[in-house]
C-alpha cells in the first residue's frame, strides 16, 4: 500500500499511477492550465478584438484606397488611437499608423487620411 498518497493540484483527488503525475486527469489538467493562462490570454485576446475592431471601422471608411474623415468621426465609430501593429513612415517623414493593411495619418487640425495598403508585401 501507498504510504505517500499524492492528490491532484486542480481537484484535491489521490493520483494513481506514475509517481511524478500532478493531475487525476486530463481534463483537471486543462482546467488548471486554462487558468493559469486566463490572464495572459485574456490581454492577448482583448488586444487582438481591439485591433480588428479598428481595421473593421477602417476597412468601412476606405473607398478607392483612401478616405479622408475626422478624427471625431473615428473615435464617435469606437476607434481607439492608442492600439495599431505598426508604423509605416515614408521618405517624406510621414508617419502611417496601421491596423493590418488598413492605416491612417494625421492631416491638418482634425482630419484624418485613411488608407489600404497595396503594398502588402512591404508589411
């Protein structure tokens, strides 16, 4: 007979079997990794609903690849300047802020020039 009785870390049962086990079962093991990762999935998730959020409003905004539109009119959309996957800037020194192969760039006081890139290649 067992003199060391083991239990599982997710649900408290005894562990039969091999002797470095941690879990009774798969399922307790999914359940304690599903919860240990919920924080790190949770940021990662709402990242990435923030960014196709905003190439959705984009991808609606753009016709013949590019659109002017306010700044106001974006964010009254649900825009959110502060998330985008990266920064195109052209020789002109012209900073594109893109969500994927939608982006914008500031024009003068509040408008906004919104664009598709058909240079995907360059992303």
């Amino acid at each position: 007979m067992e003199t060391n009785i083991r239990k599982c870390i997710e649900c408290g049962d005894t562990i039969h079997g091999r002797s470095d086990r941690k879990f009774c079962s798969d399922s307790c093991r999914n359940a304690y990794n599903n919860k240990y990762r919920s924080d790190i999935n949770s940021i990662m998730r709402n990242t990435n609903n923030a960014l196709r959020k905003n190439r959705k409003i984009l991808f609606n905004q753009v016709t013949n690849n590019k659109t002017r539109i306010t700044k106001d009119k974006l964010a009254t959309l649900g825009f959110n300047f502060n998330f985008f996957t990266h920064i195109y800037t052209t020789k002109k020194n012209v900073s594109y802020f893109y969500c994927y192969d939608y982006g914008y760039t500031f024009l003068e006081s509040n408008l906004c020039l919104v664009v598709k890139d058909i240079n995907e290649d360059r992303i």
